[in-house]
C-alpha cells in the first residue's frame, strides 16, 4: 500500500529540485551572480600604488565609484604588459585608468573620466631650455618611460631623440646627472617622484611650465565588456554622481594631489 504513494512524492520532489537548463538566460559578466568588477593597470607613482593608503588617488577614485555603481571592486597592480594580456584573456574586466589603448584590434569603451593629466617635462634646474611649442624639442634627448603614449605629433617627430626607460626614478636621475636634457611624464606622478629623490638631486630638477598636451584618464572595460550596455551606464552614472556631489573633490585633498588640479 505505500509503494505507490513513495513513487508520486520523489516524483513530486524531483520537479521541484531538478533545475530546468532550457530556460536558462545567459547574463553578462559584471550583472551575473558574481558583481565583482576586476580592473587592473600598472604603478604609477604617487596616483596608483600598492604601498600608497587605498593603493592611491586613482583606485580611491574608482573603487568608490564601482561601489557607488553596485559593483564590488577588485583592482591590482601589475606591469603595463600583464595588465593588457589580463585584459584581453577576460581575466580582468578593464584597465583602473587609461586615455588611450593604441593597439589595434583591441576594443575598449571609456567610461566617464575623472582625472587630467597635465603632461609636462622636468629639466636640469641649470638649463636654459625652455617649452613652448615642438619644435622647440629639435634635436633634445627626451627620457620617457617604456611603453607610454603622450601626443601623436611627440611620438612622430624626427628630430627628437627618445630614451626609453623603465621607470619615472631612472628618467629623473639622468636629467639630474645631465645624461638626457629633459624627462617628460603626467605632471602629479613628475612633482611626487622628485619629492622622494635625495635631496641633492631633488634640488637639480624642475619642471617646464607650459605642458606639452593634457589628457582625460578614465575606467575603460576590455572587449568582453563592450557590449554590456547595462554596466557601462551604471558606471557612467557613478562616476558623474561622485564628480557632482563632492566626493572627488574630497579624494583629491585627502590625497594631496600635487600640481594643477582640472576635473574633466
């Protein structure tokens, strides 16, 4: 007698367990079950750091508004070269800030900018060159960090000759031991670095006033995210609310942020 009423019930069980797989929908990376949001770019002193509270400015400015987006933020710092390989196998979302990839079949969509990057040179305090235009640059030998991208018409001149370095301490160095004539780099991470040479060479360099050229840094998400229309709103939305509100601005004192401070 109760065989029959076992055989209904685990019939009756199994359609309440057992998931149906046809109905299911596929969902985005960054709106699945999993909200966390990788982003990855390089070090840059002073701005994005490990060692620095909140890793610096720039992962403060964007962990705070991936928050604010309903997201939770997962951000690393790595050489510039892993951080695009992470990107383009999808291990990571996007790059914590960029203006620009120059790689071509790489596609990538910006998100709403929050930092300007005023892109000047620093010089032997002894020189007599000066920054106005580029032509102006004929025939120097500028330091600039492997790997980096500032202005088309930089990048394209002849008459400039180029020594590429790995990092913003090596560049400084040798304009201060008059090796190179000028280095040229964003103008906080210029003001940071020298602040951390010994003091006889911080007190070799300063800086060119007129910038070469200026550019507006922001979140961009890698090619699997180009079309996830709804985090790239989500995103847009926070970073324009944290720009509106104050938020920003309170990063940016609380950080100390040096040289010519511009919201885009």
């Amino acid at each position: 007698m109760l065989q029959p009423f076992w055989a209904i019930l685990i019939l009756l069980l199994s359609q309440l367990v057992l998931p149906s797989y046809s109905s299911a929908t596929p969902v985005s990376p960054a709106t699945s079950a999993s909200t966390t949001l990788k982003l990855t770019s390089l070090k840059w002193p002073g701005l994005a750091d490990p060692a620095l509270p909140h890793m610096g400015y720039i992962p403060h400015v964007v962990s705070t508004a991936v928050e604010r987006a309903g997201f939770t933020p997962e951000l690393s710092i790595v050489p510039w070269a892993r951080a695009v390989g992470n990107v383009k196998a999808g291990q990571a979302d996007g790059f914590i800030s960029v203006f620009m990839i120059w790689e071509p079949d790489f596609p990538t969509v910006r998100i709403e900018p929050f930092y300007m990057a005023n892109i000047h040179f620093a010089k032997h305090k002894d020189s007599s060159l000066y920054f106005d235009k580029l032509e102006d640059l004929n025939n120097l030998s500028i330091a600039q960090l492997r790997g980096s991208w500032y202005d088309s018409g930089f990048e394209s001149a002849e008459h400039i000759n180029k020594v590429y370095v790995t990092n913003l301490m090596t560049g400084l160095r040798m304009v201060a031991r008059k090796r190179v004539d000028l280095f040229i780099e964003p103008e906080h991470p210029l003001l940071y670095a020298i602040s951390q040479l010994p003091p006889k060479e911080r007190m070799q360099l300063t800086i060119l006033p007129n910038p070469l050229t200026k550019h507006a840094l922001g979140v961009r998400l890698g090619p699997h995210m180009v079309e996830d229309r709804e985090t790239v709103e989500r995103l847009n939305k926070a970073f324009a609310e944290i720009k509106a509100d104050g938020t920003l601005q309170r990063l940016i004192e609380e950080h100390q942020l040096r040289g010519t401070i511009e919201i885009p």
